[in-house]
C-alpha cells in the first residue's frame, strides 16, 4: 500500500467524511453578512475553530480542506490550524485553484451559460511545496461544468479534464492526495437523464486524462455530484432514483482502483444531502467507500446558530456534531429520518 492511497483510507475509512471548510473571503463574507456578522479574518476564523475543535463533531471528519488565509492562522489555543486538525486524527488539506474563468474564444457570452475553465496551474509547484510544509496531506481542485441547450462543450469537457489531471499529477509529486473535483451544475432546468449524460463524459475524460498524465489513481479521491435533475427542472426524483443512477454512473465511469468517492452536496439542503448518501450506500455493491465532502451541507445550521449567539460555542458545536454524524450513518447506509430529531 502506497503512503497516498493510505492518506486517502485514512480520510474516508471508519464512516469519515471530509469538512470543506474552503470557502474563499468573498464566499464566507456573504456567509456571514447573511447572519449579520462582520467578515473578517477574526471572525472567519472563529466559526471556523468551533468547528474544528468539536470534540464530537470531528469523529466523523476525516479531513478538512482549508483555504491559504485559515491553513496559516493560529487558533485561541495557540495551535497552529492544521495541528488542531491533527489532533483529532483529521488530515488538514488545502484548496490549491485560484478559481473558474470565463473560457477564452467562448462565443457563449449572453446567449446561454458562461463556459468557465478552472486555473492555478502557474507556480503551482511552488505552491504545493509550502503548503506541504505548513501541514496539507491533500489537496482540492475544482472544475466547474454547466448544462443547458447548448452546453457543455468538448472543448469545456476536455480542457478542464486536462487541467485537473495536470493538477493531479503535480500534486502526487509533492507527496499529497489530489482531489479530483469535476462539478456538473444542478443549475438549469435539466431532467435527471441528462445529467446522467453529461456526467458520464466529464467522468470518462478526466479518467482519460489522468491515466494519459501517469497519475496513481490508488491515491486521489473523486469528489463528483450526484445525479441530479436540473434545480429548476418540472420533473423531480425521489432519493432511490437518484441513489440507483449515481452509483450506475460510478460503475460506468469510475476506474476500481479509485479508493474513495465523496460527494459535493451542490446546493442540495443539509438533510436531502444525508439522504441521498445514506439511499446511494444502502445500494452499494462496489468496492468504493462512499462518503461526503459538504461545506454548507455540514456546516449551515451550525453557522445559523452562531449568528444568533456568539458566545454559545457549545450549542453551536452540538448543531455541527448532529450534521457530521448524520453524515457518518449516510456513509454506511445507516441513517434514518428519525434520527434527526433526536
């Protein structure tokens, strides 16, 4: 066993999930501005130490990916963020793209979606050197993927399949595990069967590419969305419907030598994204460990909560902890609605 493929076991094994505590300044500063709360690099970090310091919380986060200002902060205890982490045995990771673009030559403009390609490949090596001293073990990039009438495009498809595996391979060399992130929108009016599609060649281009770049697949982690119909689409599916396509895509697309697969939760509300996991891993007749990979999906009820009292960190912490273990049962196919109101 190489020493990636027993990072990537040791984020998701034993009904863990990863914490995408990553969101950029701009993000977290509509997050708290929603709540009535100042942004700034203080507060960001307050809510962020809650979190990362819930005893409770923590037993089922495996890893917590960061953003560059909160991997060099220092938390109330004078640990450093990443050893805070450590000291729950959760492996801190870093976001290393500095975020999607309008493609270039991208004739779309006002007529239909944006196509976007994902950068951060410049000085990337440097980069991933620093944050490897600082104390990521992974790290996370993400591809961003529309679909309407017209898009997306092979063009879309391929370039940002090529990026990720160059990504990948660049992070494999400074010793860390690459998530490979390609995120198919729920934006749109779309019906299930088309997300199925698209889906499913996003997932066969970037298996393409990344095998093309040499990339050990024994140690990345997939984090993908499930199959989902359109947000605004007049034609809705039950959770068993989405569980049975999902894992139906997996099989297709996904290469078995691939650890781990731990879902986005793409704008999904905190409970129907433990469901769908929970319904996908009732089903799950692979050799995958299917977990999770949310940020609001885990972290929305506890950030209500502290916007209303600061200084109750205890009732924040409880919220955050119901969320991760809810999570945690949804990984191995135990959770039940009845659970969440205990």
């Amino acid at each position: 066993m190489s020493e990636l493929n027993k990072i990537a076991l040791k984020i998701l094994s034993n009904r863990k999930g990863i914490l995408a505590a990553d969101e950029s300044n701009g993000t977290m500063t509509k997050r708290l501005e929603s709540i009535n709360v100042k942004s700034s690099p203080e507060n960001r970090l307050k809510f962020r130490e809650i979190l990362f310091s819930s005893e409770e919380g923590m037993k089922n986060i495996g890893g917590v990916i960061l953003y560059d200002e909160t991997i060099r902060q220092t938390a109330s205890s004078g640990k450093k963020i990443p050893e805070l982490i450590n000291s729950f045995g959760s492996v801190p990771g870093i976001k290393v793209d500095t975020g999607a673009k309008r493609m270039v030559l991208d004739p779309t403009n006002a007529l239909r979606m944006v196509e976007t390609i994902t950068e951060g490949l410049d000085d990337l090596r440097e980069r991933l050197e620093e944050y490897y001293e600082l104390g990521a073990r992974f790290t996370k990039w993400r591809a961003v993927i529309n679909i309407n009438k017209s898009c997306p495009s092979e063009l879309t498809i391929n370039a940002n399949a090529h990026a990720l595996a160059r990504y990948a391979s660049l992070v494999q060399e400074a010793k860390m595990v690459p998530i490979i992130e390609p995120e198919v929108l729920m934006n749109g009016d779309h019906n299930i069967n088309k997300c199925y599609e698209v889906t499913s060649r996003v997932l066969q281009e970037c298996y393409r590419e990344l095998k093309f770049h040499n990339v050990d697949l024994k140690g990345t982690i997939l984090k993908p969305n499930m199959i989902l119909p359109g947000d605004k689409s007049s034609n809705k599916s039950e959770a068993q419907e989405i569980a049975k396509m999902t894992l139906k895509c997996l099989k297709e697309n996904v290469p078995s030598e691939v650890p781990g697969i731990a879902f986005l939760s793409g704008g999904q509300s905190e409970i129907e994204a433990t469901q769908n996991l929970n319904e996908i891993n009732k089903i799950n007749d692979t050799n995958f460990i299917i977990s999770f990979s949310y940020g609001r999906a885990l972290q929305q009820g506890a950030l209500k909560s502290w916007g209303k009292d600061q200084k109750d960190i205890l009732n924040t912490q409880k919220i955050f902890s119901q969320r991760s273990k809810m999570n945690g049962l949804a990984s191995t196919g135990q959770w039940l609605k009845e659970l969440e109101t205990e």
